[in-house]
C-alpha cells in the first residue's frame, strides 16, 4: 500500500503517521519527490482501513498495490481451483450447466423438471425453497417442504442440487443438498459468510445488484478465511440506469474475476435479463466470454401456458441453448 | 393495477389471462380500445407477481395504481407517525439529532463522547458495537462487551442509544437498547425484518446502495407487517458513478418519502460523504430539505490526532455543526 | 398512449384534460373502472410531451403502448436494413470487422495497420482524425491531415474507411469517408445528427455513455427523420458504478436493440474495457450474443513495444481474435 | 503523477519506460521499494494519458498527485471568481436567483413571467429558445424568434437573459443575450466550447447527466484554455438508479466544486427532480449546502392550468420559494 503525502506536510506530522502506522505492525519506506512524499507500507496491510488513512488532513492519496483478498487470490493460488460436485466438475476448464425452476413448486413438478433438464444436459438441479421476495405479501417459497421435495427429485435423477440459503438458522435443512447459494441480497451479510465458512459444502455466491467485483472476492474471502475453499462465484447482473433489462449482465465479470482470481465463474443470464428472449443469447456470450458454467431458469407447467413468458424457459427452449451453448464452448477451447 | 394486452392478442388468450387472474381473487375490468385492451385489476394486487405478468407474451406492459405497500403507506395513515424514545419525539414536526463515534472503542471514548455530544445539542447517542465491514481481516466491533459500553454512556448521560444488529442470534444484546439499527446492506436481510417485526422496539431502517425507495418502503413493509411500527427510515447515500463522494447522498428521497410515507425520515451524511469537510454543509441541506433529524459521526480521540480527518467531525466541529443546523431549521418552520 | 387518472379526478377535470389533448389531434378512449379512469389516446402521440402529461396533478400515470421512435422501429419495417460499403454488407446476417487505430498517427502507420488488419479479416479500416478528449491539453486528433492519411490507405488497400466527425462545419472534409462516425459525447448532439440526417453516408452511431437504448433509437431516428435512413447502431459500454473496467459492456443491448429496430448493431469492445486483455473475451461474446459486427482498436508501432499494453491490441492478438470471432460466429449460425 | 511499477519489472522495462516518460518532457524520480518501484513524474502531467500508462503491462497503477485543469483549480486561484452581468454579481458570496419558463412561447408570456419572477426577487431571466429534445417530433423551440422575445423581456424588466446554445453556427444570434448556457447534453461537445472561449461572454456550464465533477471542471477548462474565464459551474442531477425522480441531485457537488475551484456554482432543482413538489425543498437544500445561486423554472398560463403540475411552478409557489430561501440563506451566513 502507498500513501502520498500532501505538499506541505511537516517532518513532525510524517513522523507521527508513521509512528501510527508501525503500530500496526507495518514497515513504512519514505521516498521524498520534489513535490510529494510518499509512504510505501509494507507488510499485512490487509487490516488498514483505506479510507481512514485516505481521509487524514495530510494524506493526497491511498493506493492499494496488492489486493486486500489473500485466499481467493490467484497470485498466492495459481491453479484454477476444481471443486467436485459428486461426478461433476467445476472450474478448471469443465462446464457445469445449472438448470431448474425459480421456485419449487410441486413434487410433481420439481421431478417433471429435473427429468428434462438433465435430458438436455443439465448436470445440477437448482430449485428455490425459500425465496427473497421485495414483498412481505408475496409468495415465499415452500421452505422445509421444498427442500425435501429437492431431494426427491436428487433421488431420482441423480442430479445434485443447489438451493439459496437466507438464514443460518436453517443450515440443519441443508444437510443434504450439494451446494448452498448465497443471494445477490445477501452477499455482504457477513455473518451468514463467516458461518458458511465453516462447514464444508459448496456455496454458490451470486454478485450483489450494486457490489463490485473486488466486493464479491471480498465476501468470498469471509467464506474462505474460516475454512471452506470451496467457493463458486457466480455474476447475475447489476443495477444500473438502463430499464430495457431487469438488470445489466457485466460479462466482462468473468474474465476479471479469471484473472484476479483461482475460483470458478458461472453465469446467470435469467435473473440478469427478467426476460425469457434474452436468456439463450445472453447464455451464449457468458460462454464465448469463458464463463465455467451457466445457471439457467427452466420451467414446465402444462397446466399454466401462460408462464411460459417469462424468465424461465420451456424445456424445449432449454435444450435449444443447450445444444448451442455446447457448440459455442466447442469454438473457444 | 393494469395489465396493457398486445394488440393482435386472441379473445381465447384474453380469456385464458382473465381467468388466471380470477384464481387470484382479483375482478378483472376489461376495456377494448382501438390499439389495445386494458384490464384494471381490482384487489388485492399486492400478492401479484408484476414480473412475471409483464413478462407474458400478449402483455405489452403493467402497471401499478396503487403502492405495493399498505402499512407503511401514507394514503392509508395520513398523519406523520411519532415515535418516541423517552423523552424523545421523531417525526411529525419533531427534530432528532443522533451523534456518536463509529465504533465503541473503550469505555473512556463512549463516555466522553456521549457528554460532548450531549452538551451539544444531540438527543440520542450513536455508536457500533457489531460492525459489518468489507473485509473480515478488519475489525469487526466491540460486539457484546461494546452494547455493555453503551449502556453505561446511557447511564453516566441519560442519553438513548442506537446501534446496528447484523444478525437476529444476538437479538438478547439489545434488550436495553433503544433504537436498533438495521444497516445499508442488509436492508433487504428479509429474515433479519421479519423477526424484527415481532418485537416492539424502534428500527432504523437504512436505505441500501442500490435500492430504490420503493424498495425501502418494502423492507419497512416487512417489519410493519409483523406488528412493529415503529420504523424510522434513514437516506445514506446511493452507488453511483461519481467517485469524489464516497456515496451520492439522495436528499431529494426526503420529500419523496415524506410524501409516500408518514414514517420519519432522517439523513446520515457522514456515511454518504465519507468526508469530515462535507458533513457539515450536507446536514444543514438535509435539514433544509425537511429531514426529521441527522445521524452524524462523532470521535474525540486526543491520542491520536490522526482520526480527525476522517469522516467523523470531532465535538468542537459537531458543536458548530449543531446550531448552523437549528439555525437553518428555523428558517424553514 | 395510456393515461390512468387519479381517484378522486372530478368530471370537470377530466373533461379539462379531454379537450386539451384533443387540441393536439388526439382521439381519447375513456375507460371508467371502479378505482381509476383510464383514458386511451389514438393518433400520433410522438408528438405528446409523456413528462408533462405525467406531471399533471390529476394524472397517475402515463404509459406508451407504442414507441416513440417510427423509421427506427422494426414494427414498421420488419426487414433487417442491409447497408452496402463498397463490397461490404453490414446487417441482415452479414458481419463486418471494422479496426485500426485509435488515432492516425503518420502514413507509415495508418497504411501498415491497415495491411495487417486486412490480412487478418478486417474488412473496414477505422481511424481517429479528429479526436473528443477530456483535456483540452490532450492530443485532438490530427485532424483533416488525418483523413487525407485514411484516403491514402484506402487507397493503398481498397478498406473503406470510417472516422468520427466532431462538428459540422468539418463535413467537407468527408467528403470521401465511407462511414462517419458520431462519437458517444455526441450521440445527442441533435443539431449535428440533424444534419447527418442530409447526407445519403452511412452513419455508425454509438451509444452515450449514460444513454439508455430508446434514447439511442431516438438519436437514430434524428438522422432518418431527415432522409438519411443508413445507420449503423453500436454499443460502446455504460457507466455503471464498477471501476474494474472502463465501462460496463451492455451486451444485452444486441438482442434488445435487434428486437426493436431492424438497424444493424456493431459492438466496440476496446472503449468498453479499456484493456486489451478483456478485448478478445467480449469480441467473442458479443459475436455470440448476436452482434452484426465489431469495431477493434489495433495498433503496430514496433519503435514502442510500450503501448502494447493498451487497450489496442497488436496485429497478431487481432488476428488470434479475428478467428476465434470467426468460429463462434459458425457456432450460432 | 506517480506510476507504480509491478513487482518483477525487469530494469531493461524499467529504463524504456523512463526513456519514453522523458521524451514527454518530464522528469522521473525513482524510488525502489521491497516490493514496487515507484515513479514520480515531475512537470507538466496534463498532457501524459493516464489510461495509456495505467494500462501498460509493467504498471501496477498510476495516480494524478495534482489536478488534470489548472485554470479552473483553486490552487493557482485561490479568490472566488465573481462574474458581473449589469448589476448582479455572481460569486465571492453573492447568491443569484435565475428565473423563467423552459421554453419561450410568447411575447405576452415571456413578458408576463418575468415581471412576475422579478417582483418576487429573481435577478436573472431565464428560457429556451433553441431547445434540446430527445425525439425530433417534439417541439424544438422558437430558435431566432425566442431570442427576440427574451430579448423584449430584457429592455421591458431590465433583467439580464441566460439561453442555451446547441450550435455554435447559432452564435451571432447571442450577441445582446447576458449569459450562454451549455446544456447537460453538450458538456462534452469540445468544439462548442472551444469557441466559447473565444468570446467575452459568461457561460453556464451544465454537468452532464452521466460526468464526474472533474469531467465537468475539465470542461470548464476547454473554455478556460482558450481565454474566456467567465464560466458558472451548474449542478443538474445525475443519472442513477433510482426512478422515483428524473435524476438525482447531488448537492455535495456544491462543497466538492467549491474546495476544487474557485468558479461560481449555482444548482437547478427543476430539472433534477422533474416535478414541482420537489423544487421548493431541493432549492432549499441547495442554498443550505453552499450554493452561490438557483436556476428554476417557472411558468404563468392561466388559459392552461394544466401545466401547474409539470416541473415548472407558478409564480406565487416561486415568491414563497423565494422567500424560504432568503431565510435559508440568512440562517448559513
């Protein structure tokens, strides 16, 4: 890290910041330019509070030269990390094809689901048994119900399973499913990461709508810095001006979080775009642009054609992408 | 709310629709126009998912006439709610001013800050005993033993306190507490709401980076809908762009939500700034927008000189601070 | 256009808005339910000031069922545009590769980067002349001996040549250019595109920075309003709040644009990243996502291996790009 | 301006890049640090490209340790600029009031509305001649005509006249007008401003809807630069997430602009807010924060009393927001 003086700092000023700054445990080395000094700190400067240091009356700037993640960096971590999922591989080179409804909503219907998406190729099952809702009014998922119904539908396809967590009173519940998810809404809820830290499952942590990348490595450091390595992180869109799309998908996320980074990157083009039409395009170019896998929103309810508008898609439209995205991955590699 | 159909959609489709929305509990009013037909949807609309109504094929566009919030709604509850915290009254034509360090360090700094800030005109003291940070090397708050400090700074100055929550586990903590703070970024921690909506204490609610004001009426909706109705809504500042601010304080959210709401409104321009130098100017602008009152950061720390440049003002800075803001909240009653 | 009334609108009220906007030569289908009046308008609502019209004290809402933009609008004209360069065809399943160099530097250079990109499946030269910079003591651009250098390598290798245009009073100077350019900063600059709107050139378009995509479909509609119905829609990159990248690539913008208009739409992957290794990645996935075409910044100046970091990429990372472009364009087609 | 170079830079790289660096005309001082090698360029930064050298394999980072402008930088000026237009000083703690409707319509209007604006207390008329519209269907304006009109309210009032310019070919028609605005949407169209340095005229400068305060000093720069010193910062509102008003205002622009540069800062609640329930509080907000004047719209047609809900108030709502904030004044001074 380096701190650049103001013009005008007094020798008894410097001397008191680093006096400050050895404090914590800190080398400082002292360069002084015709204009400015500056400080080059030296050691775990992991725990500075940037702003503070930036905000101090004698202090221009503060500038970061390594990043503040160690774990999920790929400089202490060359190797892309390959995390085993049953027979499914993530990262490093494989791609995973996450599919499912939003919610789950039947027996009958989590089952009709999981049968076709893994005809289409899907290798996880991703279903919501609680969901985050803007609305205390709106429906909130089937909760303990829809987990047990997850595994049923595990039971008989085969296919792992990855549902949100939004609590960590309700860890017991998951038990059994293979990889836990982190909402875009609760990626900086910093005590639920540190408790996931702590057990030894994979957790899928989606980008929050107004989060930046080095806040994503961030959190997925809390996760990691209490023991579990396993991490996944997964780009779903962020908020920004434009209205023509639910949210803006920054594809441009995966090759940034590629190079800062060991961890696989998925891609979520449903929740990014809110519109069916856009998912199977969007999905292509998450894979052209290296993407590790997709999570795709797949729904089937014979009784209810009008659904099919939404964000998810038919199974048919779903084995269309699949079919495409597999000869887009085959170009690139 | 109305549901705009595509010119071109079959009366079959119109059928289909309507009857959807009748198993809904809804009344459908159809007009046909030229171009378009229009449903009026009457009822509760409140549980109807806008998404995924818009997002049908025969659908052009929706839209809702009412709010999707009822309790926190002002149309429904038009006088401003009071809230009070002993002696203390916020809203309705009260003025609050909450001051306090950001975090509780020692027994010694709390004390003596709550009596400067006190001497000074604040009537509620502020301090974090459990801190949500970016990164988890950072120090994350006295926790536990910071509430106890608090306490005692309530009992040496009489002063309320407020302090922020992270996670419903450590709910036993604040029995004592006065105001719980629920922070930026888990604003849309639903669990989190829910629960504190069974009890019967203040909540400050602050606005996330992104989220619109709708969505902060939602979130107060949350915990107003499990009885508790003592929210008091907090503007800090928004994710934009601009980098010379840490944040873009929105003080137009004001008046909006004054208008939408009878909740109190207060603003905390330190967080939006993270600047000492502009705290001042943006609290009497907040002031002169109609806030209902300030949270403003506060640290005394003659050891170390160092922290006065931060974001936080020191009490002689809080002093001035102080009576600009009665004077300009004068000019406008 | 849809205009839902508020409750409690009283007749006289109603009629008072009826009889104003039929002033404007619109019919007015009213529609009485039981919460709100909804009044639809027929005719050429383009003209109607929608914010005014919603800033009405009686007025709720107003909605567009039809889009505000007509020549742009694939409603109207279903077919894809096809706009011929010279050999060149650019829309309509065609897809071109335009790249050069940000800015013309000398003959020797402009004239060796065209050759290579040439040879590598380049089959437009791009090149600044006259260059928009945030300094005004930044180089601007060689200026009109910067298109006498793009004429002489076109001529050299038979590209036709696009170049940005600042100000009108220059368009002489472009006289032979076969495409102009209109920059970001300019994109609502109606009196320029109003002008451009004269000509019988091809226009490339891009998106501003802060622009949503019916604005650009309106600034599109500036230059065809005028005769000029040849324009090249590109999407540039937005402004979001993530600093890890120069902007935020909307690559949604393709199929949304594709979806609403029958223009053809090019992607610039260069500005958008601002790094040349994010350069290749985002080519390919806006060739996946659908994208017409691309525009490359490619550089060559052996006397300084130091601007190989930049954004532009050297000739043979552009001709790495240029075949893996091509085999993702196979893989959806 | 310092640029951190990677740990493992070679000297060889090392030496080509000082090479280049003073090839630019600067002087370079090197400091090696444990991990980074540090550059201190000496001299005249403004013209070196940050982006070009931040994106260089061998450079960690690069920092501005000064300011990219220097005419419009309070450290070289540390004197409010005041610009006087007749008798009305703008600056140096003088606090302008500009009033008028968005678009002249006619003599009697123009006529009637100043009057009016300056019973209450304006010193400054202001309205549309040449107006910037996103649809070209939408009126465009009186042009010349509304020209003449302001210019009749001139000599009836006395009141000096702000319009915006969209062309610079439009110029002579400027010559009696007081004050040149330059809208949001030309803030960065460099050749306009360009020539209005070259006249001896005041220029409102408007932030763009989507440009940091520096880009707006920077262009406040290309005016300077070419001589004319008599620019007025203008904040607007800026683009953001929310929808709950047209932009949002940032008023800490106003201290953040007023520490940066010794230029004029006045604010514009009409067109940040869109609606006229917001103005009143905004303008207040405004005053309160520092800034050295308002610019609000204000319209007077009692044959339409359906445009009193737009953004624009009325007379008697701008006399009671003129006095408010008079008051509001008094209370920070």
């Amino acid at each position: 890290m380096i701190a650049v003086l103001k013009h005008g700092t007094t020798p008894e000023q410097t001397d008191h910041l680093i006096a400050w700054l050895k404090r914590m445990n800190l080398d400082v080395h002292i360069s002084h330019g015709a204009e400015v000094t500056i400080l080059g700190l030296i050691g775990d400067t992991s725990r500075v509070d940037m702003e503070l240091l930036g905000s101090l009356e004698i202090v221009e700037a503060v500038k970061r030269v390594s990043e503040p993640f160690k774990q999920a960096n790929r400089k202490f971590h060359p190797d892309d990390t390959v995390i085993e999922v049953g027979d499914v591989k993530i990262g490093g080179g494989n791609f995973v094809m996450m599919a499912g409804p939003c919610s789950v909503e039947s027996e009958e219907q989590i089952i009709e689901i999981a049968k076709a998406v893994k005809a289409s190729g899907a290798n996880i099952l991703r279903g919501g048994a609680f969901k985050p809702r803007t609305s205390p009014y709106a429906f909130q998922g089937m909760q303990g119900k829809g987990i047990e119904l997850l595994l049923k539908a595990k039971a008989e396809t085969g296919l792992p399973i990855v549902t949100e967590i939004m609590n960590i009173s309700t860890l017991d519940l998951f038990a059994d499913i293979d990889i836990i998810q982190v909402g875009a809404r609760n990626m900086q809820n910093f005590d639920l990461l540190k408790e996931l830290g702590k057990i030894n499952k994979p957790i899928l942590l989606k980008r929050g709508l107004a989060n930046t990348l080095q806040e994503l490595l961030m959190s997925a450091e809390y996760i990691m810095s209490e023991g579990n390595e396993n991490v996944i992180l997964c780009e779903r869109g962020i908020r920004t001006f434009e209205t023509a799309t639910r949210n803006t998908l920054d594809l441009s996320a995966v090759s940034v979080l590629h190079d800062l980074s060991h961890l696989p990157v998925i891609v979520d083009p449903s929740h990014a775009t809110g519109k069916a039409k856009l998912v199977p395009p969007m999905a292509a170019a998450a894979t052209a642009a290296g993407a590790d896998g997709l999570i795709i929103e797949v729904h089937n309810n014979p009784a209810c054609a009008l659904c099919d508008g939404a964000q998810s898609l038919t199974p048919a439209q779903f084995d269309e992408l699949s079919k495409r995205v597999a000869k887009v991955r085959e170009a690139i590699v």
